[in-house]
C-alpha cells in the first residue's frame, strides 16, 4: 500500500491511487485505425537514419515506424507544451497521445506550408483546448481554501483531477543553449505553469505560443484558427492576467554554490530534524503545501509549528531531484514499527534571495512513481544528511 507524507504523521494511511502507471509514450505508439498499442522500439532501432523528408515520404505511403521516427524530435517538446497547457503530467500523456494520433490520421494533409513542428504543435494546441473546456482547471492550495492556523486537523485529501501536478525534469524538452534553459526554468516552473491555470484556454494559448514558443502573430492566428485581431487581443489580455498574479519585488539571484549550499543545509536540517536549522533558511512569506491534502500553511513561524508538531516526529531520509526546473527532494519516511525507509513525497523547493520561499510537497503515490522513487529501502542505506549535489 502506497504511503502518503506528512498525513501518515497522523497515524493512518490513504488507499493506493487508482491511476495506473501510463506506459512512457515514447516507448509506443496508437496507430489510428486499430487503436491497438504497438512496441516500436526494435523497429525503430533497426531502421538506417533518414532526413526528416525521407521519414515524411515513407510514414505518408503507410510506414508506421517511419512515422515514428518523424516525430520522435519533437515529443518531449509537444509533451511539454501540453504541460503547461493543462497544469499535469498525466494530462499532457493523453494530449500527446492523441496529437500523434490525430497527426498519424491527418498526415495526408500536410503540405509542408509550414515546419512540421508548427503542424503539429498546433494539432497539440487545439487538442489542449479541448481538453481545458471539458474538465477543471488544475488548483494549487492557495486557489482552493485558506492557510491552517492549527496543525492538529489536516483535512481529508481532494482525490481526482484537481491539481496542479509537477514534471520532472527528465521530460523536459532538451536544449543545450544555456540562455535557452534558463527561459526554459522560467516557463516551466510551478509558479508560472499555476499562474496560466488562471488564464481562458485561449489566451493561454496565445501566450505560450508568442511568448514561450516565439511563435509571430501571424503565425499564432493560424495555428489556433482565429484572427490577428483576436490572437492579439487575447495576448494582451493574458499579460495582464500575469502581471497582476504575479508577485512584486525584486528578486536576486543565487549562484550555483550558494544554492549548493541552501541545499546541504535544508537536507541537514530535515533529516536531523532540526527546527532551528531549517527555519534559519526559510523566508518571512514561506509557504508549505501538500496535495491531495488541503491543508498549507503560510508564514514563517506556521511552518515552523507544523514541521515541530508534525513532519520532524518521525525519521526521514531525502534524495535530490529536479522537477519543473526547480531543486527538490525525493523524501522517504519510516514509520514507527517499521526498519524500512519508504515514500512520503515529492518536495519541489523555490528559493527567493538566498531562502526558501516555498515547500510544495507532492504526496500522490502516482507523483511519486512518477518521479522514479523507490518502493522501500533499509535505513542503512544512507544516513544523516547524506545529499550530495
């Protein structure tokens, strides 16, 4: 039975997430007129490369391996679109699939007018449309109930697809230009992608597409299907949206060894469960929140209570990872009775002037396998403060 964090504090458990594993998309491919789910990785392994053109010739005459081949490039960036798009990981699985499913179908039509990135990008968009006008709006805590004052009552947890999901960062479109990367940290992380939540499914779209994929206006237009006129005003619209949303002051900058650093400190400070420690590297605002679970707190000294009173009675052992651009922390928990470490949450931190303003702990099993943790480990394994950058 899978663990959830911070409520297992409180003595009991949550049943296992009704979701299944999805299978990696990249590792299969739903042809159109079987809908049948294929393996292509022996296939696709055994063909001789070819230019982008030659796949396009062989995948139009029927090749369902050269098809595969042909948009292999450009999943991780449509899959990450239609992240931010719709605010979940799992969400984007169904997006891309039926984009290439949709594109399979539809390739006949393409006439190279445009980039077959363009294509089907904007096969992906319209397919996100869609899905945002048939089902909510991915929540983060503070969309949904106030911050507690009290730790005594966490409230029980908002199962379903209610919100917002991180993504690792091993299924972000790759990019070796490092003023790319940065741009790409800066759309992809939390605050950003919760931030779009709040925009219409249109001027979420403009905006990605101007401003994320530095599509032009003229281009924007075309790929959704609507005027100049319309895409600008929309645009405009969704600037402003962000720009009310979004919080004021200046933020400086940490450089690689102070985040180093801030880092080895919060892992020290957590797995010794020190509270003096881990509150020295919080800000004044900090926030923790924990879905499924309603509850979060807000504010130095209500985080504090809740880390004294509730995740710091019970060991903890963490491993570093990245989701959404940002650092964080595969956190395992061992319960009283139990020798093993098993999993308590993904914690993705954001960190504002040399402090951690913000601890957004992720504690669906599904997050969890998501992010590649494991079932169960002895304590041994490793100990106090064991990260290592």
């Amino acid at each position: 039975m899978a663990l959830y964090a911070i409520t297992l504090l409180a003595g009991w458990r949550f049943p296992a997430a009704k979701v299944p594993n999805k299978v990696p998309l990249r590792e299969r491919t739903i042809w159109a007129d079987q809908l049948t789910v294929f393996d292509m990785s022996q296939q696709v392994a055994a063909r001789k490369p070819a230019s982008e053109s030659e796949w396009l010739r062989q995948a139009s005459a029927g090749d369902a391996s050269a098809f595969e081949q042909l948009v292999k490039p450009y999943r991780k960036l449509l899959h990450t679109h239609c992240y931010r798009m719709l605010g979940s990981p799992f969400d984007a699985d169904d997006a891309l699939q039926e984009t290439l499913l949709a594109a399979w179908r539809g390739l006949g039509s393409f006439e190279a007018r445009s980039s077959l990135r363009t294509w089907l990008t904007s096969i992906a968009t319209r397919i996100c449309l869609r899905m945002i006008a048939k089902r909510p709006r991915r929540l983060t805590s503070g969309d949904r109930a106030a911050p507690l004052p009290s730790t005594a009552e966490l409230g029980e947890p908002v199962e379903g697809p209610v919100w917002l999901e991180p993504l690792p960062d091993g299924e972000l479109a790759d990019d070796d230009d490092p003023s790319a990367i940065l741009l790409r940290r800066e759309s992809i992380g939390l605050g950003f992608v919760a931030m779009l939540q709040h925009l219409p499914g249109l001027q979420r779209a403009v905006l990605l597409l101007r401003e994320v994929l530095g599509y032009s206006a003229a281009e924007t237009a075309d790929m959704l299907g609507t005027s100049m006129a319309s895409a600008n005003s929309a645009l405009q619209r969704s600037r402003q949206t962000m720009r009310a949303r979004t919080t004021a002051g200046e933020m400086k900058p940490v450089d690689a060894q102070g985040l180093e650093r801030l880092l080895h400190a919060f892992v020290c400070a957590w797995e010794s469960r020190d509270i003096a420690a881990m509150v020295e590297l919080l800000t004044d605002d900090v926030r923790f929140t924990m879905p499924p679970l309603p509850a979060w707190f807000n504010g130095r000294a209500f985080v504090e209570k809740f880390f004294s009173e509730r995740v710091f009675q019970t060991p903890w052992r963490l491993e570093p990872l990245r989701g959404n651009g940002q650092p964080g922390f595969a956190c395992y928990i061992r319960q009283t009775g139990d020798d093993r470490f098993r999993p308590g949450g993904v914690v993705l931190l954001s960190v504002a002037n040399g402090h951690i303003a913000a601890i957004d702990s992720f504690i669906d099993p599904t997050v969890c396998r998501r992010f590649g943790m494991r079932a169960e480990f002895d304590q041994e394994r490793f100990g106090f403060c064991s990260y290592s950058g």
